[in-house]
C-alpha cells in the first residue's frame, strides 16, 4: 500500500472500535515500518488510562507510603520528590541508577515470571458477544457507580476472580467502569447486580424519586441539581 492509499485508509475507511490501529500504525512509523509484537504492545499499553490509574494506585497506596515512612520521598499535590536529591552528584546519581537496576535484575532472577502471576490469571480473551451481553444487561452502565459507557469505558469483570476459581460463564461477569475495576482488583468477590437493580427502586412520596423536573437546573446520568427554594423573609 503506497502512501496516497494509507493515508486514504486512515481517513476515510478505519472503522475503529478502540485506539488500537492508530497507535499500531504510529508505532509502526516512528519506528521506520517495522517493530516487534512487544513493542507495539507497550505502545498500546501506553494509551490505556485503566492501567496508567492503576498503577497511580500503586504507587501511592503502595510504593509511595513505604519510601515515604522511611523518609526517602516526600509527597505534594500528586507529586513525589526524592528527597536530598539536588545534593547529589552527577556520580552518586549514576551509583543509584546502578545500584536499584542490580537489586530489580537480582530479584526478577530470584522470583521469574511469578513477579506478573497475579496479572496473568486475571486476564484472558472473552468474545465480543459475551462482552456485548453483559454490557447489555447492565444498561450499558458501571454497576458500581453507575456512570455511563458514553462517559467511560466499560469494562468486563469476573465476579469471583480466575485466580481464586472463577468461570468464564455469563452469570461470573459484571459491567464496570475502568476506574472501578481497577479499584475491585482481583481480591474482591462482591456482586453489583444488586445495586444496579436497586437504582430502578422508586419510593411514593421520597423528595428525590419524585422531583419535580422544572427545579431541575443540571442533570447527568448520575445526579442532578435544582434551584433552592427560598423562604419567605
């Protein structure tokens, strides 16, 4: 395919159900027209705002609280800062590279691929239909928080996890938002079917049930505001 037709292909005829053939094609580009599976796998890992959240998680509930209880970084606003650092010289900052670079080589010969088990009994291929089913009948919605498919990417989870015995079978999975199965990881069993049918419940005479829809100044799927009503001074 000559320049004129791939450019042809990308504008007009790329039917896209995800970012996946643009960020191959980019990849492919900068990297002269050829690269590895791997290398394009990075680059779509790259583009993914669900593990990009997760590993935010990671370091600040994890990594971050452990150096920050030795004193090593200090965190502000979302940010890290290893402390002492501008100290350092340009030879003590190459031995610190050297060194962390010998303990990860060392521990990733002692432990293997066991260090990404728990990732890989998680994941696993599920077929469109199955996904299209179960985002169907979660109203194309998260059954955790509620928040729409138009807003944010669903995505399938295993009610009880692969690693902990969990089928693929459609009554096992449950729609959620990418934010939200990030945060239920794969230690949690806990079933939002109830929830989300809880969200059809309407109560005679409860206040928010029964809005009237002209004090209704902003709504989304999720809530809505009204105009307070004053009282007569």
């Amino acid at each position: 395919m000559n320049f004129k037709e791939l450019k042809d292909f990308i504008q007009k005829r790329m039917r896209m159900s995800h970012v996946y053939q643009p960020v191959m094609l980019m990849t492919l580009v900068h990297n002269n027209g050829k690269c590895s599976e791997r290398e394009i796998a990075k680059a779509l890992l790259g583009k993914d705002e669900s593990q990009v959240e997760y590993y935010e998680k990671i370091t600040r509930d994890m990594v971050g609280r452990v150096l920050r209880s030795h004193e090593i970084v200090k965190r502000t606003k979302r940010q890290y800062t290893l402390n002492d650092f501008d100290s350092f010289s340009k030879d003590q900052v190459q031995t610190l590279i050297n060194l962390c670079e010998s303990k990860l080589h060392e521990y990733l010969e002692k432990r293997g691929s066991r260090v990404w088990q728990h990732r890989r009994r998680s994941s696993g291929y599920i077929s469109g239909t199955i996904r299209y089913e179960i985002f169907k009948r979660a109203g194309f919605h998260c059954e955790l928080c509620g928040i729409s498919d138009h807003e944010k990417r669903l995505d399938l989870d295993h009610i009880l996890p692969r690693n902990k015995g969990g089928s693929d079978e459609l009554s096992n999975f449950q729609a959620l938002c990418y934010s939200c199965n990030s945060m239920k990881r794969d230690r949690d069993d806990t079933d939002f079917h109830a929830i989300r049918e809880s969200l059809k419940k309407r109560h005679p005479g409860c206040l928010f049930c029964e809005m009237d829809k002209n004090r209704i100044v902003k709504e989304n799927s999720l809530a809505y505001a009204v105009a307070e009503r004053r009282r007569p001074s």
